[in-house]
C-alpha cells in the first residue's frame, strides 16, 4: 500500500499519511524519531526497539527515496532512516495492537545471505 498524500504539520508537530486505501495516520515526529530503523540506532540485529525521543524533536526536512520510502531530516541532523511504506503501515496507530507502539518487532523474515 503506497501513500496518496503525505501532510507535515510543524504547528502540531506531526506528520499525516493518507494511503491509497483512504486511510490517514497521523505520526507525532518525536515517535517517528523514537522508531527510526537505521543501523546507527538500531545496530545489526533483527529487532527494532523503541528508542524515546525527546518531545521537542521536529522535522527539518523531508525526501522521496525511491518509490518505497520516505526520508525524514530531524532537527538534530539525523536523517540516515529509511521509513519504507510497510514500515509506515506496521507502525501506524490504526495497525494491530491498535495505539502507538512504543515496544520492540522481531523482523520474522530475514533475507538470507548466501556467501559464493
């Protein structure tokens, strides 16, 4: 599922995703921080864990990577995240357990390496 219409509010702090299937989610910046799937916050395993952000974090700015995925700058300079449209989805206050998640995903599915 891909977005039709992403929405940056610096007044409230949050960003809007509106998918194709007509559903919006609204993602408060210092929780998109707090999940940020990069290597340098998250390390090489296969888990991602919730790691708090302070409340005051802000976007400074946002890019396309792809076809697949956002780039979120944050105040702070990070911007090494790739936040995929499932990513998006799996953390969205409408998926299951309803609610924001601040927890931990064991990625289930993991690419296997094969060495030549």
């Amino acid at each position: 599922m891909k977005p039709v219409d992403i929405a940056h509010s610096k007044s409230r702090n949050e960003l809007v995703v509106t998918w194709e299937d007509s559903t919006a989610s609204t993602y408060p910046v210092p929780y998109l921080r707090s999940w940020c799937p990069c290597a340098g916050c998250q390390g090489h395993g296969n888990e991602v864990k919730y790691l708090a952000a302070p409340e005051e974090t802000s976007i400074g700015g946002l890019f396309e990577i792809g076809a697949y995925a956002l780039g979120i700058r944050f105040h702070d300079g990070h911007d090494s995240g790739i936040y995929t449209w499932e990513w998006l989805r799996k953390i969205r206050a409408e998926a299951a357990p309803a609610g924001y998640k601040p927890v931990s995903y064991t990625h289930l599915t993991l690419p296997t390496i094969y060495s030549v």
